[in-house]
C-alpha cells in the first residue's frame, strides 16, 4: 500500500469537518462519537460496532459495483473497436465528478478520486477483456 504524508490538504477536502474534542477521561482513545443517527442516538461505543457497519457497508458497495460492472459491459455493445475502449476524455470526467461531488456528503476528496481511479482503471480492463473474450471489437481505430 502506497501511504503518502496526512497534510489536510491530502486527507480531506478544505475546510477540515469539525471533530469535537473530548477532554473526558476514558477508555477511548480521543473524540466524541460522530455519527448520529436520525432518532438522535450516536454511533458507536465499540470497535466491533464500526466493524459491523462497514461490513455491511462494505456488502452495500459490492452490490452497487456489480451494477457498475453490468452498465460497463453494456457499454462496450457500443464500442467497434478497442481503442475505442479506453476514453481519457470521459475517464477524467468521472474521476473529477467525484471529486468535485465528494464534499456535499463529507467525503473527503482524496478518497473520492483514489477510489475513482480505481474504479475507472478496473473499468478500461473489464471492457478490454470483453472486447477480447467476444471478439466483437477490432484491434484497429
């Protein structure tokens, strides 16, 4: 894994989210609780309750990249050739959606573009490898 240095710029988008500050003695390492659900209760009390949220985050994600990866194989219906395959025009849209998008749900920035990046790059390999398996595309522009 790649680790780069935290300067806030790198780690969130500007300005920083607030995070309360506890200066209550605890077994807790640092903070308050910061997620608060609508019935105004707050999350969480244990490690094993964040865990389980991101699992089922985590199984969330794998739905929603499996209908991403249904529309990118429909996609490459409409793409004759394999060079057609890769557009960095509509590449970099995508990556600078998220991006610009990743504030108004308090993500921040660079996990938006890292996960893009990711997801566009699998993408491009995805479609050439149907290009292939099917043989549907020509190799020439």
């Amino acid at each position: 894994m790649v680790r780069a240095s935290c300067s806030t710029d790198l780690c969130y988008y500007l300005p920083l989210p607030p995070v309360p500050v506890s200066n209550v003695t605890r077994t807790i390492p640092w903070g308050q609780p910061t997620i608060q659900y609508a019935n105004g209760t707050t999350c969480c009390s244990s490690l094993d309750q964040v865990r389980d949220a991101l699992d089922t985050i985590d199984a969330q994600l794998l739905e929603l990249l499996s209908t991403r990866a249904a529309y990118v194989r429909e996609a490459t219906r409409f793409k004759s050739t394999e060079a057609s395959v890769n557009d960095p025009t509509r590449n970099a849209q995508v990556i600078q959606g998220a991006i610009d998008g990743a504030p108004a749900v308090d993500l921040p920035q660079i996990v938006a573009q890292m996960v893009y990046q990711s997801i566009v790059n699998s993408s491009v390999l995805f479609e050439e490898c149907i290009c292939t398996a099917v043989q549907r595309c020509t190799r020439r522009a």
